[in-house]
C-alpha cells in the first residue's frame, strides 16, 4: 500500500532521523540534534495526519499519536540536557517542563485507552490478574502518574514506578504479536513500531528516574 508520507519525503524523512540518531548516538551537539529529531518526528506526523493516505481507526490512532506526543517530549528531554553525566552547561527546565507534559498527555491517553478502547481493554484482561478491578487500579495509576508529569511534583518517583510499569507492557501487552496483528488487524510494521516507541519512552523515563 501507499505509504503514511509521499514517497519523495518520505525519504527526507528517513534522512533526517538517521542524521538527528546518529549524532545522538555519539554524543555531538546532542541537545541540538534531539531538539531536531522532535521537530522532525512532529513535522513526519503532522504531514501524515494531513495527508490522510492511510485511514486507521479511532483506537488505534490514539495509540499511534499518543505514543508519537511522548517520544518528542522524550526528545525534548534529552534537548533539556538531563541525563547529561557531566553536564556543561545549564539544564534548560522549560524543555524539561514541556517534554513532561507530553508523557503526561500520553499517560491519559493510555487511562482513557482503559476506560474507551475494547481492543486495549482486552489486551490488558487477557494478561492481568483480577479482571475488571486490577483495570480500574491501573486506571487510576495512569491517572496519577499523568497528574504528576502534568503538574511537575515528585516526577521523579513516577517515572521510577513508570519504569517499573513500562517493560511489563511492552513484553506482555505490545509483545503479544498475535493479538494485535491477527486479531485486531493491525499491521505488522505498525505494531513493532509502537514497540519501539514504547522502549524510546521508557529510556526517556529512565532519565526522569535517575535525574528528574
């Protein structure tokens, strides 16, 4: 099929995240390059939401742009200096700041995911003890890990319990490869890349647990 983005930029695309991750990667002028790498992960998915060449469904786009939202305010993290071991120059706190409330932003979508997506609901019932009560738990634990990055108080100790949460996720919920790609018919690519989106994620918080 066509793919989300033209194919002539999509291939600026591609460039640009692998230019934005390689400098990353080796550490040169890596606030620069994480503050482009925001700006181009949000310039790919605004064209693709514009350009409408793919229709997925309602549940399954707030999956895809929530997790979108929290991998920039992953990056503008990163653009924030923290993390940073020897850091040479000041952390820029409204980078921080900004990038916190969209893992916030992200955390309601996953609450309101809980309560509104049967597709999302099923995938956690099929894998947690307790049914319905452990759901509304997790319902509620969303919401305040959400309330925290949204507000900026004890940021630190809900991205440790975020990291604590996340691998669960990703190996029982967004691992389980045949419920999403067979059952709910999402495509394969697409579910690997919202598995990848939530490891980025969890880096970001990694960084917020042992430097927020």
């Amino acid at each position: 099929r066509k793919p989300d983005i033209p194919v002539p930029y999509l291939y600026l695309d591609m460039g640009a995240a692998v230019l934005c991750a390689s400098f990353m990667s080796f550490g040169v002028k890596r606030r620069w390059f994480a503050l482009g790498a925001a700006l181009q992960l949000a310039v790919s998915t605004y064209a693709a939401y514009i350009g409408a060449y793919v229709h997925y469904g309602d549940w399954l786009k707030v999956r895809m742009y929530s997790r979108t939202i929290a991998i920039i305010g992953g990056f503008l993290i990163l653009a924030s200096g923290a993390g940073e071991i020897y850091r040479q120059k000041p952390r820029s706190r409204s980078l921080q700041s900004t990038g916190q409330v969209f893992l916030g932003i992200y955390l309601i979508c996953v609450a309101y995911s809980l309560q509104h997506s049967k597709e999302d609901r099923l995938a956690y019932l099929n894998h947690i003890l307790g049914g319905e009560i452990t759901l509304q738990l997790l319902f509620i634990l969303y919401g305040l890990l959400a309330l925290s990055f949204l507000s900026g108080y004890y940021i630190s100790t809900a991205a440790q319990i975020l990291s604590v949460i996340l691998p669960l996720v990703i190996l029982f919920i967004d691992g389980n490869l045949g419920y999403w790609h067979h059952s709910r018919r999402v495509e394969f690519w697409n579910q690997m890349k919202l598995v990848g989106q939530n490891v980025g994620i969890f880096g970001a918080v990694i960084i917020l647990a042992t430097d927020g």
